[in-house]
C-alpha cells in the first residue's frame, strides 16, 4: 500500500488512508514472499549460506517462527539478525509518545487508550522506520527480569504521586519496549534460567506480568535468539521448556571451501585506502591466509568446541597488510607486495582468537600459530607443484634433487625482513634452480606472484622435511637438512 507518511499524521487521517494493522510476522512473511517470487537475495553480504542456512531461515520466517541461531562464534549469527530487519515494511504507524509503539488501530497501552479516549481521530501518531525496529541484548549473567520485562519504578510514583498499585507506574523493559520490533538475544545460553523463565509467557502467549500486575499485552515481536552449542560454556545452557517454545532452530556454520572464505574476509576487513594501495597481495596469498583458518578447525592443538572464527581470517589479513606496510615505510618505498615472510606479522591476530587443548598449551600460543602457518604451506604446495611422498626409494629421481643439492652444496640462503622489494627479488631470482623449478612446473604462473610462489617452494620443501629453516632476529635462514652435519659444519 503506497501512502503518503508526511501527510497522516492523526489517527482519523490513517483510518481514511485504509491501513490495514498487520503483525510483525505477517510482515515478514509477506515481504519475504515477494522477494523470493521476484528473485531478489533476500540476505545479502552472507557468504556460503546460500544452500544451508538461509533455505532454513526463509522457511522459518514463512511459518511465523521464533529463530534461534546455534552455531560456533564468528558465524554471522548476529549479522543474519540484523539482515531480517529488511524484510520489514519501511514505515508503520505508531500512537506518539506511546512507550511500547502502540498500533494506533489497536492500542494496548494504558497511555494510548486515555490519548485515544481523550482525542479521537485528532490523536496524533508518528512513523517508525524499520531501521528503528530492532533491539539486541547481549545475554550476560547480570542481566534482571526487570531489565528485560520491566518493574516498579519508585522515582516515577514519587513525581506523579501515585501509589504502587496503580500500572501507571510500571517502568517498562526492553522486551515490552520492543513491541512491533525484531529483538534480539545474543548468547542465550548465558542467561540464567531464572531469567529464561519469564520469556515463557512471552514467546507462548504474547503477554507479560511485572510485579503482579494484572497486564494483558499481547506483544508483537519477532524474537531471534543466538547461541553457541550448549557444551561451548559452563557458565548455563538453554533450559528445556525454553528451547520448546522456540519455533525453529537452525545452524550455522563456517566456510566450506577457500574462496568463500576470501570473500568474508575481503568484505568484512577495515583497510585504509593508503594501505590497501601501496600493497599487493597475491591471490595465492589470499588463499594461504583462509587456510590457516581452516588448519586450526582441524588441528589437535585447538579446541573443536570453541572454534575458530571468522575474525581470525580477516585480523589477519589486517595485520598482514601492516607488516608489509610497515616494511615499505621503514624503507622509504612507495608500494610493496605481501611475502610470504610476512606471516610472521599475523601470528598475534591467530593467538588471539583461538582457545588451545592441554597439548596446544604445552606447545605455546605462539608455537601452535607458527605450526598453523607451516600446515597450511603444507597443505597449498601439492596444488602448484608435484606431491613429495612420505616413503621414498632412496634412488628415486624427484623434481626437488637439483634445488636440495644446490642448499646441499652451499651455506644456506638468507631472506632478511627489511629487505627492498629489489633485494626481495635478486635474492630469490639467485637460486637458479629455484627458477627452473617455477619454469617446469608454474610456466604460466602470474609474473606479479611469482615471488611468493618461490618462497612457497622454500617453505613447502621444510615443511615436508626436505630442507630447515631457522628465524633469527631480522629474517630466516634456508638450508640443507643434514649437509652441514655431514661437512662438519
């Protein structure tokens, strides 16, 4: 129904337009079909959700249902939240002033029935935007049935001297004050189960009690709650009767291949301009930095049930770009590309985020990163050169002979942190069977990323235990595994 907001401003003005009041999860539901039907996206911004959790969040809000969001930290749970917010229609009326955004067509409120009573069709109502309808509440132990379902406010009685069994001086809460509006609870579980309680009568019949007052307002509100899986956190869970009276629960998860991942990381991480154009960052780079991620999940180091979110990804990335950053202006150059030497800059933003098992203690936060970042290389080197068996003949031929001989006969080659991109480069282009190992098996590899795939190669052969490499205090250092043993060296 197109209207004119501008011009209706009284109720007898929106009693003539011919708005029609409907509830929150009509107008979802409504909208919602629309989009589908036209093909629009309906949850834009949200990667790797398109055949899992979205199919699954369409169908709850077809059916009217309360939304509970259950998956492991840094899985747009709160994001997804707030993207419903869109569904809603731009405008709706309310009675001004009205503390609980009465429908100005069906009041429920004491105030806005005397307004109503009192004034008619002159009774005044204001538009509430959609971006306006949404409340959150982070679940913390702290939180009181008064903050969320309201109580008695003695300092309101006082001023309008009245007594404590008038409703008039009912101080309502969030929930109350959301009426007509998407609220939100995040990490439920984390609410007492006291607390948990008095959502019952909301979620079942819509209504709330405060301090034995005979209330009957029948709220209108889409609840989305999130939650981590109950084994997460002793701190509580979702009681039993709570999880009933939710309409649907559904999970989230994290990205299931690189290339989503690049692109959660590529929306979500805050680069200043500067930044961004000074650096290059090779793709294979890209695809390094999401591994790791996917290394952690996977790793006996880090605990399964914290998880490993997506802000690990995408701090990263941040702090990647300032490691090259920061080289480029210590030594006076105007751009830079991101080496693989870098890595060692983004080790402080995976510390932070991953919680580690009794084995990763004993290995160090700092130990357990710089092993993610080696599987990782591990896991990207089968992709741009050939595999290195575990069990070799020890005559086999391999496509790594000339370039471990080349480190065998040599003192090993240095790769220092303040390097210019021009000695970066020289340095590199100074192994000559480097060079024609790229040849053989990359031809065609972009020219701008060929640097990092020969530190790829570098870091690769270690990893798989075909050559060491050992950090000192302004670079690495590459060399043969045994041959300094065998010289004598």
């Amino acid at each position: 129904m197109n209207l004119n907001y501008k011009e209706i401003t009284t109720l007898g003005a929106l009693k003539k337009s011919g708005y029609k009041t409907k509830s929150i999860k009509d107008e979802l539901r409504d909208n919602l079909r629309e989009r589908i039907k036209s093909g629009e996206e309906t949850f834009t911004g949200v990667w790797g959700y398109e055949n899992s959790v979205i199919p699954e969040l369409e169908r709850a809000i077809l059916s009217r249902h309360n939304i509970n969001l259950l998956g492991l930290r840094g899985q747009a749970k709160t994001r997804l939240a707030r993207l419903i917010v869109n569904l809603l229609d731009e405008w709706v009326p309310v009675v001004e002033g009205s503390e609980i955004n009465d429908d100005p067509l069906s009041p429920m409120s004491r105030f806005a029935m005397e307004l109503i009573k009192e004034k008619g069709n002159k009774t005044p109502i204001a538009w509430l935007h959609r971006e306006q309808r949404f409340s959150e509440k982070l679940a913390t132990p702290d939180v009181t049935v008064a903050d969320l379902i309201g109580d008695v406010d003695p300092i309101k009685a006082a001023n309008l001297k009245l007594s404590y069994a008038d409703d008039r001086v009912i101080h309502f809460g969030m929930i109350p004050r959301a009426n007509r509006c998407i609220f939100v609870i995040n990490e439920l579980p984390d609410l007492q189960a006291r607390i948990q309680v008095s959502l019952f009568n909301i979620l079942e019949e819509g209504d709330i009690q405060i301090r034995g007052f005979k209330l009957r307002l029948p709220l209108d509100i889409q609840f989305v709650f999130t939650a981590n899986p109950e084994d997460y956190t002793n701190r509580g869970s979702i009681v039993t009767p709570l999880k009933d009276r939710i309409g649907s629960q559904i999970l989230t998860h994290y990205p299931d291949d690189i290339e989503t991942a690049r692109k959660i990381t590529s929306q979500e991480a805050h680069l200043d301009d500067r930044q961004s154009n000074a650096v290059y960052v090779p793709d294979i780079a890209k695809d390094l930095l999401e591994q790791i991620s996917f290394e952690a999940r996977n790793s006996e180091y880090v605990d399964a049930k914290s998880g490993v979110s997506a802000r690990t990804s995408i701090t990263a990335f941040e702090n990647l770009l300032s490691t090259a950053e920061r080289r480029a202006l210590l030594t006076g150059a105007d751009s830079t590309m991101v080496r693989l030497s870098d890595f060692l800059g983004v080790i402080p933003a995976i510390t932070g985020k991953i919680e580690l098992v009794y084995e990763g203690e004993q290995e160090g936060a700092d130990g357990v990163a710089a092993i993610l970042i080696d599987d990782a290389v591990k896991s990207l080197f089968p992709k741009y050169f050939p595999e290195i068996n575990k069990l070799e003949r020890k005559d086999a031929e391999t496509p790594y002979d000339e370039l471990l001989h080349w480190f065998f006969q040599g003192e090993g080659f240095e790769l220092l942190d303040d390097f210019t991109d021009e000695e970066y480069k020289r340095s590199l282009d100074g192994i000559p069977e480097l060079n024609q190992l790229l040849k053989t098996h990359q031809p065609d590899f972009p020219k701008e990323d060929v640097y990092f795939l020969k530190e790829l190669a570098l870091w690769g052969l270690v990893s798989f235990k075909k050559l060491s490499k050992q950090r000192f205090e302004d670079g690495y250092q590459f060399k043969d595994l045994y041959g300094s043993f065998i010289r004598g060296l």
